[in-house]
C-alpha cells in the first residue's frame, strides 16, 4: 500500500475499520450479520464487503459523525441484494452502538470498534510508527471489571498489530482495566478523560507501562477521529 | 484506605490541569493506585500525605532532596537570603561565591553557569559542544533520560522528525557500537552526552563495565568530540565533588542540578577552560535564573555534602538498606535484588520483566506507608536513620505476608 496516500486517509480506514470491528463484537456475541470488511478504494472512496457497495471518504466520515449520508448508487447496479444486506448490517451496527439499555454490549462493540481504529494508527502512522519498533513482543490484555479478560492487542508478523478475543495462553505484558461496564462505555464513546480516569482508579493500568503509554498515545489519536 | 482529600484534590486539577498531575507522578505512569497524590508536608525522611498518612520516603523528591526534608543547615541559609530578596535586575553575588565553591569542589571545572531544572542545561550543554567543535551530530545511549526537551525526551506528543535528526544512540556498556557510530559518522559528531551510569525506568540500573569510562574518553579524544555528563540525577550521590570521580574519568562538561539545591529549584553547568569561548556565545538566560535562594541553598548544600562526607555516607546507608532488604526478600522466597549503586537503588524481580510482581511489591507496602517506586529508581537521602531503616524492614516483613496471603 502506498504509504504517503494512506497517510492521508488514515482517518477514513480507521473509521472504517472502527466500524468493522463491531461487526466483528457482534459476530462474536452471536448476531447474524453480512461481512462488511472495509476496503481502501481509488479516488477517495470507500468500499464495504464484497458488494460493491461504496462511499466517498467524505460521506463515510458524515456517516459515522453521526449524520446520515446516501452511499454511491451506482453500488447497487451490481449486485443490489448484497448491496442491502451490507447497508441493513451497517445499520444494525450502529443501533446496537447507540442502543445503550442494553450498557454491557453496547460498552463491547464500542470499545472495540476504538482498538480497531486505534491498531490502524499503530500499523500505519508513518510518523510515529517506529515508537511501536521495540514492541513487537509485547501483549496488551485488556478487560472489563475485575479478572473479565475481553480481548489482546498484539503484534503478528502478519497482518501487523492486531485486536483478537482474549485468550489465557497469549502471554501478556500489559493489562488495561475498565473497572465497570459504565467507565469502559464511557471511555467508548470518548467523554472519559483516559489519564484523568486512571488517577481516579476508574482504569486500572499494570504490567509494562511503556508500551500502555504508547497505546494511549494511538488511541487518543483514534478517539480524536472517532468523536 | 481513606484517599478522600487526595481525591477531591484530584478531582479539582482534572479540571484546570491536564490530565490533573504531568510529569513522574501522572496517572499515565502507572503508579500503584494507593500511592498519594498529593504531599501535605516533609521532614528528614519523612513526609505526610494532604490525607495526614505518614510514609517513609525513598525517593527524595525524584533525587532533588539530597540531606533531607527541610534539612536546618539549608533552611537557614535560604532564611538569611531571604531577607535580602531573590530576584533582582541583576544577579546576586551569591552567584560568584557558586561558581567559585563549583569550581573549587569539581577537579576539572574552569568556569560554571547556572539555571533553574537539568534540560536547561543538559541542551544548553550539547549547544556548546556544536558550537566548539562546528559538527552537528550528538550521541546518546538508548533509554538514558536527559530531559523534557524535543530531542530526548521519552514522550511522543508535538514531535516531529527532525527534532532527533542529529541525534544518534548506541547501547550502554557497547563500545563496539559507539565506535561503529563515529566511524559511521566520522568527522560529524559534536559530542557524546552520558549519565555516570545507566538508569533507565522500567529495567535494572546498569554499572559501566570495566574500562567502559577509558574507551569512551579515548573515543572522544580520538574523534575530537566533548564529552557532556549528565550528573543531574546521580550529582552528590556518588560522590561530592563530581560523579566521574566515583568511575574515575574526566568529562569536558558536566551538568548538575537535583540535589545540588536540596529542593531548591537550581542546575549548573560546569566546564574546561578551552570552552569558555564557545559558552559564552551560546545564549543562556530564564526569567527567575538568578534565584539567590536557590544559589544560597547550593552553597549551603556543597558546604553540608564536603563537611559531612554526605555521599560516603549514602552510600553506606544504602548498602545496609539494600542488603536487609534483599534478605528480607528471600526469606519470603523473593527473588528481588537492587541494582545499580546503593545510593540509589532499583530494585528488581528475577523474571518479573514485565514488572507485575514489582508493581504489586510496592503497593503492598505502600499500604504500611512505604514509598517504593515500582519504576524510577529509588534515592537515599543521609536523613535516612537506623530507626527508619529498621521500621521499614518490620513493614517490608508485614507487606511480604500480606502479598503472600493474597497471592
């Protein structure tokens, strides 16, 4: 991938990559859903699963922002069926994340849809990318309330930084904490200051604190971006 | 435990400071979550948080506090000045009767300036070397802390990539890779800026090995680069006139600040007659830099750490507390052993890399009122007596049962 264009649209693929990652929750927690894998396309467009279904970068950001935008029509010329089913899984993700009765899932699929944005600064920041050199070894767990292990942050040689389900035999270096289901969908949806709330033991940080460090740095990046 | 006030203090900085506390103490430095966050008062070795809890402290103010808490010498010292004021137009004398004391206590110092923290002259310092020697290119050891400035320091925020494009870096105690560095860099290279040992947060403190301090001198003099020593951190620790006298060599430029004011906010740099020139043209100069106080407070604690034999003397008393306290370790079959000089230890966990028992360790005694640093290597100052030694192996004990217990 070229680097200098993906510099430059670094905000639409973690935006785009934030909202496959809560497909990605939801699938994990049961929801039949079409794939929505995000793609990079030419000329500022974005595209969602095998479809052919595409945005322009512009009218995805306004998507996510909030708002409402209409994808390219000529999408749906190609394979219309598909095309729907992306846009009614498109849509399902986001009632689920603005759907907060229901506070534990929606805290999941929101905090993930941040790692995933997050891990895309980590894999692509040309700038500060080379801070993540030395760290190739390291392991963040990060959880949920006390001892609830959701997912690890690592690095695989392919594929680069990844956000997978906890499990207990990846060794971890690092362990981040949202001390309840409120701070973490707080800290979701970005109105929890990250250092203010781990000085109030709101989340709790352990293990090798230098690669946590560099972490939040990505992920206040990300969260810039996302809210 | 009751952490209310610090609490609410807490609660009252996240709204006017950013991210509530910056700097060693920050949320963001993972202190154990018991540790306070704000001091209410200190004396000798003690200090008592804004919750009235009393703790026995190991870190001295991260080694800005040398002779302890408001120690009497230095207070009255600071008490006579300020009768007198401490700002002015222009400097006190105070300043001369400093740089002379500097001049006279560090072997190879010609000359001496003087500013408020390390950073200011740590790159004021690197400055004076490019100026010297017309090259651009300083070298650094990987992970050593030389301050908050753009070229060095640890954090990630504002920088751009020419901040360090001057910058290069070889592992400690690796003479090979220095060597391949200013052969890389031949004729590029304007200094070489070092701490007397190797003190990075998070890893064991690491001793230069034998001859470390001879190939670097020799490297220098060879490739005509200055040799800068940061001494801020480890300064009157090792040794009271200088710490290249404890690894026996001799830098171009040294900076000192930490405890050469006892808490008194004051760095210095001293340096070698041949560049006297080059400091001069390199502009140097801060708002609140003339401090009297500060100054007054140097000399008092100059005077104090010669009369006194202070650095032998915390070298002693860490000895003694580093070697009870890996005793009391093993007892409990803890493998930690503290590392670096005794001075000021750093203590570490075999196969704790990841320092999660290391971390626990300090927050179990951080509940008997302890004040272990988890990540920064520890400080001893000659206010730490035999009865607050003992007192702490008695908490370290009840923290270890404690820890074991849960565990």
């Amino acid at each position: 991938m070229n680097c200098v264009k993906l510099e430059a649209r670094l905000n639409v693929l973690a935006c785009a990559q934030a909202v496959y990652g809560s497909y990605l929750q939801l699938k994990s927690e049961g929801f039949s859903l079409t794939n929505i894998s995000p793609r990079l396309l030419p000329n500022n467009q974005v595209g969602f699963g095998n479809s052919g279904l595409k945005f322009s970068d512009h009218a995805f950001l306004h998507t996510v922002k909030g708002g409402f935008a209409c994808p390219q029509l000529s999408s749906f010329f190609f394979d219309p069926l598909r095309c729907t089913r992306v846009v009614f899984s498109l849509l399902k993700v986001k009632s689920v994340c603005r759907n907060y009765d229901d506070l534990p899932l929606s805290a999941r699929v929101l905090l993930r849809a941040g790692l995933e944005a997050t891990v895309v600064f980590m894999n692509f920041h040309e700038r500060l990318g080379d801070i993540l050199r030395d760290e190739k070894k390291s392991c963040l767990r990060i959880g949920i309330g006390e001892d609830n292990w959701v997912w690890d942050l690592f690095y695989k040689d392919v594929g680069g930084w990844v956000v997978k389900p906890y499990q207990a035999a990846q060794k971890c270096t690092s362990k981040l904490e949202f001390t309840s289901f409120s701070v973490a969908h707080q800290s979701a949806l970005g109105k929890l200051n990250a250092l203010l709330a781990v000085g109030q033991g709101k989340i709790k940080i352990s293990g090798k604190i230098p690669f946590i460090d560099k972490f939040g740095y990505f992920a206040r990046q990300a969260n810039r971006i996302l809210y | 435990m009751v952490r209310s006030i610090s609490e609410t203090f807490f609660e009252r900085a996240g709204k006017v400071i950013p991210g509530g506390i910056y700097g060693h103490v920050s949320p963001g430095a993972g202190l154990p979550e018991n540790f306070p966050h704000y001091c209410h008062d200190a004396s000798g070795c003690r200090f008592r948080d804004v919750d009235a809890k009393e703790w026995i402290d190991f870190m001295c103010g991260f080694g800005a506090v040398l002779h302890g808490f408001r120690n009497p010498c230095i207070e009255k010292a600071v008490e006579e000045q300020r009768k007198l004021g401490s700002i002015f137009n222009q400097p006190s004398p105070l300043m001369i009767d400093l740089a002379e004391r500097l001049i006279e206590q560090i072997d190879f110092a010609q000359w001496a300036v003087f500013a408020k923290n390390g950073s200011d002259l740590t790159t004021w310092a690197i400055r004076v070397a490019r100026e010297q020697t017309g090259k651009q290119y300083i070298i650094k050891a990987t992970g050593a802390y030389h301050g908050v400035d753009a070229w060095c320091d640890p954090g990630f925020g504002g920088r751009i990539s020419s901040d360090r494009q001057h910058i290069l870096e070889f592992k400690w105690n690796q003479i090979d890779q220095l060597e391949d560095l200013t052969k890389k860099y031949s004729g590029k290279v304007a200094g070489l800026i070092l701490t007397p040992y190797h003190h990075p947060s998070f890893s064991p403190s690491e001793l230069p090995l034998p001859q470390f301090w001879q190939n670097v001198e020799e490297i220098c003099n060879r490739n005509e680069m200055i040799l800068i020593l940061d001494d801020v951190r480890c300064g009157g620790r090792l040794h009271d006139q200088g710490s290249h006298r404890y690894f026996g060599f001799s830098p171009d430029l040294a900076v000192y600040s930490k405890a050469l004011g006892n808490g008194y906010a004051i760095s210095a740099c001293v340096g070698r007659e041949d560049l006297r020139e080059s400091a001069s043209e390199v502009f140097l100069t801060g708002s609140c830099w003339n401090d009297a106080y500060s100054m007054a407070a140097a000399i008092a604690s100059l005077k104090l750490s010669i009369e006194s034999k202070v650095a032998q003397s915390v070298l002693i008393k860490g000895q003694d507390f580093s070697s009870r306290l890996e005793r009391v370790a093993q007892e409990q079959k803890i493998p930690l052993r503290m590392t670096g000089p005794p001075s000021m230890p750093y203590p570490w966990i075999e196969g704790d890399n990841n320092l999660f028992e290391l971390q626990k360790f300090c927050r179990f005694c951080a509940d008997e009122g302890l004040y272990f640093h988890p990540h920064h290597n520890w400080f001893i100052s000659n206010s730490l007596d035999d009865e607050a030694i003992n007192e702490t192996m008695d908490k370290v004990s009840l923290a270890l049962e404690k820890m074991k217990r849960v565990s």
